[in-house]
C-alpha cells in the first residue's frame, strides 16, 4: 500500500524455484573455482607440447589479473543493468575464452585467450553471491553457504585430478573443453530461471575513467605481486616499477572515488565499518588459505617425504575442514544473535593448530598433521560465509552487487600478497635467489631439515594471517540479520 515498487512489497519466490536458480548458480560458480584447480597439472604437458615453457606462467597471469581487475565492474554493471544478463555475459565471455583456449596454436595465444577466459570468471562467483542476497534474506542465506563452500572443495579436489587425467590420458585442450558443457548448463538453468530475479537496478552512470584506474593499479600490483621471487628478484627494476605504477594508480583511483560524481565503489560502502572489517578479515583468511593450498604439498613431499598422490590425498582433510566450517557458521547464523562466536572461537583453535604445525610440524605423525589441517582449516571457513553475509546485510538492495563485488577483488589482492609472502619464505629457506623459474626442481635438490625450518616459518607467517583475521573479525558489528531479501535496515527498525 506505502510503496508498490520497494523491494520487500515483491511476492516472494517459490522453494522449488529457489532450488532451481541454486542449481544453475551452482554450476556458473564452478566453471570459475575449477578452472583455478584443473590448469596447475596440465601445465607442464602444455608447456611441453606447445614448445614455449617460458611464457607457461602467464597462462595463471593473464586469468588472475583479468579475472581481479573486472570483478569491481561486473558488481556496479549488474547494478545498473540487472543481474542475470551480467551473469549470462560473464557465462559466455567465459566459454568462448574456453573455446579459444582449448583451440590455440601457441603460447602466446593460449595466454591471450586466457585473458578473454578470466575477463569473464571475474563476474562468477561475485555474481553469484549476489544473486543468492536478491532472493534469500541474510538468515536463510546462511543455510546455503555450504552450496559455495563445496564448489570450491569440489574444485580443489577434483580439478587437480581432472586436469592431470586429461593431461596424461586425453589431450591438455580437454581441461578446456570440458568448461562448455557446463557453461551450456549454466547458461541454460540462468537464462530462465534468473528472469524470476526481483529487479534492484537503477539507471546510472559507471565511472568509467575511475573502472580504468583500477584496471591499472590492480594489473601493476598483480604482476608485482605474481613476479616477485620468482620470475625477477623483489629489488628488481621490473619489480619495484610495476609495485610503483600499482600504488601510483591506486592513489588515483582513491582520489577519483573522492571527486567522482557517481564513483565505481560508493563511499557509503567503502566507509561502512562492517564492510571494511568483514572485507579485511576475509583478505587475511582467504588468502592464508590459498597460500597454504599451494605450498602446503611441498610440505608434504619435501618434509614429510610423502609421494605426489600420497601428497594429494593428504590435502583432502585441508579443504574438508573449510566445508566444515563454512557449514557450522552458515547454521549458527540462523538461531544465534551472537553470531562471531562461533567463528572467532574456532578461529582462535586454527591458530593454535598452526602454531603447533610450525613449532613441532616436522617431527609429527601423519595423522595428527591431518587432524591439525582439518582444525587449522575449520576456521577459515567459518570466515567466509559470515563475512559475504555480513556485508550484504550492510548495504542498500541496489548495492549489493558493487559490495560483494568489492569484498572479492579485495579478497583476490589480498591473496596475491600473502601467496607472494609464502613463495618468498619457500624459495629463500629453500636456498633460490629470489628469481627461480622452476620451483619444483629447486624444491627436490633443498635439504629436509632445513626445508622443515623454512617451513615452521611459512606456519608463522599463517599464524600472523589468521590473527589479524582475528582481529578484522571481532571488529565487524554484529547487526540484526534482515528478515527478508531486499528490505532496508531502516524499515526493520521501524518494525
């Protein structure tokens, strides 16, 4: 009667038209977490075949910074112009980068089309988080955090499998392949189902000129950040240069978010205290978790003196606790007012399970370092949920896509960073120079013992991670969750 076209006066969505948009988010989030998996181990099959492993790094570069730099834009777009056809864009950008990968002659094209693959991942998962806050309240959200949590557990344990398997066996175009299927799939189950989508949009300018500055500043530091200690020595000139451009972009950027009329990211996001915190606390774990993951099986190989596949299998109980976590901090959401709780407690246990991997990892069994990964990882999932939810629980409805969109792209920086601090630490105790090219074979010639010292640093530095995760967390303000999709703070209140 007040208003026809707020968002809370819309008619709600069916459970089984909610499952059915589910099932195609589902599959649109996995196209993006398996491609990250799948390409590690087909790698040198590629490098090989194509006859330019030189250039091979760039086939991670050119996805990772297209995919960081455009995920800020997909979020204001989708604002301004809806949901599901960003969604349907960011599907078939994506494919045809598959495809144009998959067909590629040489390394320089693979790497080109890479780009055109990660111009379209970079609006998946965001995306996908969004959509799930247009037609879940944050309460009923929190149950289906454990669907996002198990894409990626799915696509840390299968895509390494999948992309060695094809590699071997197949042909290395088939990790490529395989993505337009299921792109098909998703598209398909989107195109039709997202039509349901409330609509929140509002037409308005995109800061084009301050999208730019991002694009730059973000490219600078990723390449910094990815070059660093491994492809040119950190006081390099090609190093320090592209950290300099990064920051000098990045200051432009700042100052054109001040002066824009309509600026890429609000201030009114940026300044809120819930999404600084919760946005900074999942930079810290995700990040330290992404660092682990990667360095984690020379661990495992070189100290431990397990075989590659024992190796992957120990990995298991890593990405097994984050599901975990994800699930009991989804669940503790929806009957706890207190809800940081839980995640801070259980933050506080991974803490203390890396702090005993560093100070007495090397001399463990194998078994109580499994039971250490899945505490140690437990935490870190409770993070990721909450924080996602939090901060779309913060914003406006017309928000929501710019907000989760920024909580990503600082996620993904703040992961390049702390990789970056893992691979240091590794290739310095491991006896490189800070510019090794072939880490693995630097690995198998370092000694174990003092591998084993290395890596009781690489536990501090996570140690350090998860604190100021900590820390980040308990400053996020716990508010009331919004009792349905799209309505305002202010009308809750009022109610």
């Amino acid at each position: 009667m007040n208003a026809p076209h707020r968002a809370d006066a819309r008619p709600r969505l069916s459970p089984d038209q909610i499952r059915s948009i589910i099932i195609g988010l589902v599959a649109a989030m996995l196209l993006a977490a398996l491609d990250q998996t799948i390409v590690a181990t087909a790698m040198p099959t590629i490098g090989l075949e194509l006859g330019d492993a030189a250039n091979l790094p760039w086939i991670v570069t050119a996805y990772l910074l297209a995919s960081t730099a455009v995920t800020p834009l997909y979020g204001k777009l989708s604002d301004i112009h809806g949901r599901r056809i960003m969604l349907l864009i960011a599907i078939a950008v994506f494919s045809l980068g598959s495809l144009l990968c998959a067909l590629a002659p040489t390394m320089i094209a693979l790497a080109l089309a890479r780009g055109l693959q990660g111009i379209g991942g970079g609006g998946l998962i965001a995306l996908a988080q969004t959509i799930l806050a247009d037609i879940l309240s944050p309460k009923e959200r929190a149950r289906y955090q454990v669907y996002i949590a198990g894409v990626f557990a799915l696509s840390s344990l299968a895509g390494p499998l999948l992309g060695g398997f094809f590699a071997q066996h197949l042909h290395w175009s088939a990790i490529f392949w395989i993505n337009l299927p299921i792109g098909l799939l998703a598209f398909i189950l989107t195109n039709d189902k997202l039509r349901l989508l409330p609509r929140n949009e509002r037409r308005r300018s995109v800061d084009y000129p301050g999208a730019a500055l991002l694009v730059v500043s973000s490219t600078g530091l990723m390449l910094a950040l990815s070059w660093g200690g491994v492809r040119y020595p950190w006081d390099s000139a090609p190093v320090l240069g592209l950290a300099a451009f990064g920051i000098l972009g990045g200051a432009a950027f700042v100052a054109r978010l001040a002066s824009a009329d309509e600026p890429l990211i609000p201030l009114s996001v940026l300044r809120d205290r819930v999404v600084a915190s919760a946005t900074l606390a999942a930079c810290f774990a995700m990040g330290t978790l992404i660092g682990l993951s990667i360095y984690v099986p020379i661990f495992l190989e070189g100290v431990v003196g397990l075989d590659p596949s024992r190796s992957g299998l120990a990995m298991v109980p890593l990405m097994v606790g984050t599901v975990v976590g994800a699930t009991l901090s989804g669940r503790s959401m929806v009957y706890f007012r207190h809800y940081k709780r839980l995640p801070l407690a259980l933050l506080a246990l991974s803490i203390g399970a890396c702090g005993l991997l560093a100070f007495s990892g090397p001399g463990l069994p194998l078994w109580l370092i499994e039971i250490l990964f899945v505490l140690l990882s437990i935490g870190i999932g409770t993070v990721l949920p909450l924080s996602t939810i939090v901060v779309q629980n913060a914003v406006a409805p017309q928000q929501l896509g710019i907000a989760t969109a920024s909580m990503n792209f600082f996620r993904s920086l703040g992961g390049a960073l702390i990789v970056a601090i893992f691979g240091t630490l590794v290739l310095g105790g491991a006896g490189g120079d800070g510019a090794a090219h072939d880490m693995a074979a630097l690995i198998r010639g370092a000694d174990a013992g003092q591998l084993g010292e290395t890596f009781r640093l690489v536990f501090l530095a996570a140690c350090l991670g998860l604190a100021l995760a900590l820390g980040c967390l308990s400053l996020v303000e716990e508010r009331p969750l919004l009792d349905s999709p799209g309505q305002r703070r202010e009308d809750q209140d009022r109610a």
